[in-house]
C-alpha cells in the first residue's frame, strides 16, 4: 500500500501571501503523526518560473539536502520553466527537455511527467515522454501498480478557465492506458479546485490548489476564491491498485 500526499499550484511568487499559504500547507504534513510515503506536487510551483522562486520553493519544500520527513517528487505546471526548475529546484544542470521522474517505493510507483510546453498555458505529454513513460512501464513489468502524476488534467473539468488551457492528445494518452491495466490512475493539478473523474476507465484526481480556489460556474464570481483555505490531498493506493482519495483544507 501506498499512501501519497498532494498538493499543486503553490505559485510561489515572492509574495508573503504565497509564501505563508505554502508554508501553512507544509507545516501540516511535516507533522502529520503517521508518514505518508511521499508528497506528490504536481506543477505550477514557482508563478514567474524564475531562479529565485526556485529556491524559495526548495528550502520550503525541504529539497536539495534540506530536511523533508519524506520524498518530495515534483513535476512542473504551465507556470514553471524547466531550465530554472532543474538548476535552482532540483540542483540539476540547466536544460530545456522535459523534466520526467519515476519514483518506485515498495507498495507501488508513481512517474512524475512533464505536460508543460514551454512558453503556452495548455499541455502536452510529448513524445519523448511518452517513450519514457513506455520504457518505464516496461522496466517495472506490470508488477507493481503505478500512478501518472503530471499537471493538465486530460479532460474537461466543465469550467471556462482550465477547460481553455487543456492537455492535448490525450487520445495517446488513452490508448497507452488500454495496453497497460498496471496505470492504476492519474494525479493532476492545474484546475485549482479539488475534483474527481474517469479517464480510460481509470480514476483521475485532480488536487486542490494551494494559491486560490476556483469557484466554480453555479458559485459566481470572481473566478478565483483568493480567501478559500489551501488544501492537500490524501492518496491511498492499495495493493489491489484501488485508488481511494481524501481532501483536506488548511486553515
Ligand atoms: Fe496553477
Ligand atoms: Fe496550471
């Protein structure tokens, strides 16, 4: 069994508003009595995509030696940029293809995908990641089960704002789930509202967001709740491959 923590669009952006809900949503995991394996962020991390929103995010997130109670897997968001992410977030040399990470823990895998397309707001999974995603898949050899975590949700969400910067070829997508039953479900962030939905027949979870929530079509306006508490997301992946999600918010 696994048990994964998640949260998303932390968009950090130098601001003490960003900064304190972050930290707000850190602090509780950080003292969560019982361990979650792993903490998933799934993208849109840093708003500006810049160096020192980077660090800030790495010493906030207890990455590159700092001092996180459990691994810390990321993947970035339409907001994040790769060659910053790599250097000042993960401490890697700079570069420009897509930031992959697969992750295997005893009750499962998961691989953190990169679905931005640099410099555009809507995604991708593009073909280098899907080969990475295949030779992956193929190393772990159906034994395990296995999450996608990546940013864009493949479907629509039935709002304006994140249905207008979807996840292209999500037909790809779908026909790489129909070849491998061992994909036990999708984690995404992105929308900035905590949902639940199917893709291929497969649970897809879409996180809440730590910057704002977004208010939906029958709760008016403004678009985004910049006074709704940040949330995280509890995970649970038995051995049988059932995905069973919890949501929390921090106030
Ligand atoms: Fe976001
Ligand atoms: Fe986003």
């Amino acid at each position: 069994m696994l048990v994964l923590a998640h949260i998303s669009d932390l968009h950090l952006d130098g601001t003490a508003r960003a900064t304190e809900r972050a930290r707000r949503v850190r602090d509780r995991l950080w003292q969560l009595p019982q361990r979650p394996d792993a903490l998933l962020v799934t993208g849109d991390i840093a708003d500006h995509g810049t160096e020192s929103e980077y660090e800030e995010a790495a010493a906030l997130l207890g990455l590159r030696g700092a001092d996180a109670p459990f691994p810390v897997l990321t993947c970035p968001g339409n907001h994040d940029r790769r060659a910053p992410y790599r250097k000042a977030l993960l401490g890697r040399p700079a570069a420009d293809g897509p930031v992959n990470s697969a992750h295997v823990m005893p009750g499962g895998a998961v691989l953190m995908c990169d679905s931005s397309i640099p410099g555009r707001d809507d995604g991708l999974l593009d073909a280098e990641t899907y080969g990475w995603i295949e030779s992956r898949l193929e190393e772990l050899g159906g034994e395990l089960p296995v999450l996608l975590a990546f940013h864009h949700p493949p479907v629509p969400l039935h709002h304006p704002l994140p249905d207008s910067f979807p996840l292209h070829g999500s037909d790809r997508l779908a026909a790489l789930m129909a070849r491998r039953p061992e994909i036990a479900g999708l984690i995404t962030g992105h929308a900035h509202t905590p949902a639940a939905t199917t893709f291929a027949g497969r649970p897809l979870v879409v996180g809440p967001g730590v910057t704002w929530t977004l208010r939906l079509p029958w709760e008016g306006e403004p678009i985004a709740d910049r006074d709704a508490p940040p949330g995280f997301a509890l995970h649970v992946l038995d051995d049988t491959g059932r995905l069973t999600s919890h949501f929390r918010v921090v106030t």
